[in-house]
C-alpha cells in the first residue's frame, strides 16, 4: 500500500476515534449500507464500495457525511483494500481523489469542481513537502 494512502487511512481512523455520531447519523450509515445490499461492513468488497459510492452520489451526500461514512466503515472493521479504494476513487473525474477532496479540498468528490491543475513550473518540480500534508 502507498505510503500516502497508509496516512489517509490513519487520518480516516483518527477522525472516525474523535467522532460520536448520533442516532439518525448511525440510521443514515444503516440506509445506505442497506440500499448497497451490504450486511457486514468486514466483508465489503471493492464492488459494494463502488455500489456505495453511486448511491453516495445519487443521494447528493455531503462531504462531511462521506467522510463520517467511511471513518464509520473504518471502525466497523472495513478492509484496508476497501479503504483504499474508497480514498483513490475519482468518481467525479476531476482530477483529485474522493481522500484528498473530503480532507484537503473540502470539495463535494461526487460531484466535479472546477479542475485545479497546479501550475506548470510546480508539475516539473514537485513540492517536497507534498507528502508530509498528512502529519499536519
Ligand atoms: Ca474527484
């Protein structure tokens, strides 16, 4: 696994531990893995992810309730592979992962934003502290 992707795993983590969801919050996360057809979070695959992900959309889920979705998936003991593939998912296809939308951008990862490439010059050399965003 990318080193990367091990540190939005653990910032996942670290903000599903912080979070004391509410009753209706925990009915939403229910609904949603139902309409998936999703009994046991454990045993989610890659293709209930992406089932997952489609109602998401569908439903115009907030930021903020993806984010709570997945630390919930998380807690709930989903798979690392799972995990991942929800982070580097770009459902949308503008060009920023559904991990660095919901924890950098703060932009809807279902829905495209108006693309952001970085400049040029920053493209033939990449910023050294790039992968050090996670430690913040
Ligand atoms: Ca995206």
């Amino acid at each position: 696994m990318a080193e990367t992707t091990h540190l939005q795993i653990q910032e996942l983590s670290r903000f599903a531990q912080e979070q004391d969801f509410n009753q209706q919050y925990c009915q939403y996360f229910g609904d949603v893995w139902d309409e998936a057809g999703i009994k046991d979070i454990s045993k989610m695959t890659v293709q209930d992810a992406e089932q997952t992900l489609k109602i998401l959309a569908d439903s115009e889920a907030s930021p903020q309730f993806i984010k709570s979705l997945l630390a919930q998936a998380a807690i709930d003991g989903a798979t690392p592979q799972v995990l991942e593939y929800f982070l580097a998912s770009d459902i949308d296809g503008d060009g920023r992962t559904l991990a660095q939308e919901i924890f950098q951008d703060g932009t809807n990862p279902l829905q495209p934003d108006t693309p952001q490439p970085p400049p040029k010059g920053q493209v033939l050399s990449p910023s050294p502290t790039e992968d050090l965003d996670w430690e913040i």
